[in-house]
C-alpha cells in the first residue's frame, strides 16, 4: 500500500505530463504554431502548489485530524487567493494572450482541484 502523498504526488505528474503533452500536440498539430509563453508556467504552478498543498495538508492533520476541516478550508482560501493574484499577474504581463491564459488556467484549476478532493476524500474513508 501507498502512502497518500506518494499516490496523490503520482497522479499529479502523470496528469501534469498529460496536459504538457496534450498541449504541446495541439500546438503543434493542430494549431500550427507553439505554445504561448506562460502555458508552460501555468503547468509548473499547478504542479507544484497542488503538491505543497497535499503535502502541508497530510502533515498536518496527521498530527491532529480533528482540525482537517479548519486546515482544509483555510488552505483552499489561500490557493484561491493565489491563483488568483498569479492569474492577474499574468494578465498583466502577457495581455495578447489573455483569453488563451484563462482558458488553460481554468481548465488546469478544475482538473488539479478535482484531482485534489478525489485524493482527500479517498484518503478520509
């Protein structure tokens, strides 16, 4: 058996190779033309706050699981609030690409925040 972040940080890479690949074949093939400058940085940062998430999300309710729901709430605000001042940065620093920005972050934060309350929840059972 797994551990949790072990599993959880697995199915974030193979996700995470899965959009890089799905996009760089759509770039490429589909579109003609290659990847605007910030679809590779939206990649890294899902990647790697979903991973700092799980991991601070594991450590600590493994220490006192009563408080997972206070833990689990605050830590979902503050991403938010991150993806957020991130994608704003973003629309600032690349405006010819804003609609493809937003397009790929929101399809980047439904599937790495559904991943992310599939492993939560699994793990809770």
């Amino acid at each position: 058996m797994q551990k949790p972040f072990t599993s959880y940080s697995l199915k974030v890479s193979i996700l995470t190779i899965l959009f890089a690949l799905l996009g760089m074949g759509y770039f490429s093939f589909i579109n003609q033309q290659t990847p605007f400058q910030a679809f590779y940085f939206i990649i890294v940062l899902f990647y790697s706050i979903s991973l700092l998430i799980f991991y601070l999300l594991e450590r600590l309710t493994n220490s006192n699981p009563k408080r997972f729901i206070q833990y689990y709430t605050l830590f979902s605000g503050l991403k938010l609030l991150f993806y957020s001042i991130c994608l704003i940065i973003m629309f600032f620093a690349w405006r010819a690409d804003a609609v493809k920005i937003a397009f790929t972050y929101g399809i980047c934060y439904a599937a790495y925040t559904g991943l992310e309350i599939y492993s939560v929840l699994k793990n809770l059972k």
